[in-house]
C-alpha cells in the first residue's frame, strides 16, 4: 500500500554474487537522483540464508525497503534466471520494463527521469 501511485524499481540480488555488490554504490546515487520522483525503490535479497542476508545488509548499510525472498519463489514467480536483475514497475503496480537498465548504467536515470 505504501507504494500505491510510484513507479517501483526493484533490484534483485543475493549477498554472494559480487556483480549485485558492485551495483550498490551506483543504486545509491540513482536514489539520490531519483528524489522528488515518484520512483521507489526496493531491494529484495534472494539469499536462502536469512542471516547471510542479514549480515550482508549490516556490512553495506543498506537502508530503505529491503525485503527477503528466502524460497525464491518471487524470483521464480517473475521468470528471472540470473542476478542482479532489476525491473520497473507503474503506479498501478504492473510490470513496465522486465528488464531495466542497471544502476550503474546512465540509462537507468533518463529512464526513471522520463516517467510520468
């Protein structure tokens, strides 16, 4: 409910895969950049470990909607077959780009500006 009427950007990711690690410095700033946007993000960890996870978390002072999808079965559910994969969703909470551009990419931040 508390993302009713924002685009989402979601970053899915694991604490072992190093390409999601090196992405999070880049997702910062995208936050930082995306202020006053009608843009949230949410990081949800596919760590079967919660306390990997965990732990990982507190090393990278991750803040923000952080979530945890121990199963897998979100990962599953979206079809994603590799990390770190990040999709947009819209206001209504439909899926707008399966495949969005990576934090790190300059496309992610025209992308999120464009939106409406």
């Amino acid at each position: 409910a508390s993302l009713h009427g924002l685009y989402v950007y979601i970053d899915l990711w694991a604490s072992w895969c190093v390409p999601c690690i090196r992405e999070i410095p880049a997702l910062h700033k995208l936050e930082q950049a995306c202020e006053g946007l009608p843009v949230a993000f949410v990081s949800i960890s596919i760590d079967q470990s919660r306390e990997a996870w965990l732990k990982r978390k507190r090393s990278l002072g991750l803040t923000g909607m952080q979530l945890h999808d121990s199963n897998g079965r979100l990962a599953e559910a979206l079809n994603v077959r590799g990390i770190p994969h990040f999709l947009i969703y819209d206001k209504q909470g439909r899926l707008l780009v399966y495949d969005a551009p990576r934090p790190s990419s300059p496309e992610a931040l025209t992308l999120l500006q464009g939106l409406k």
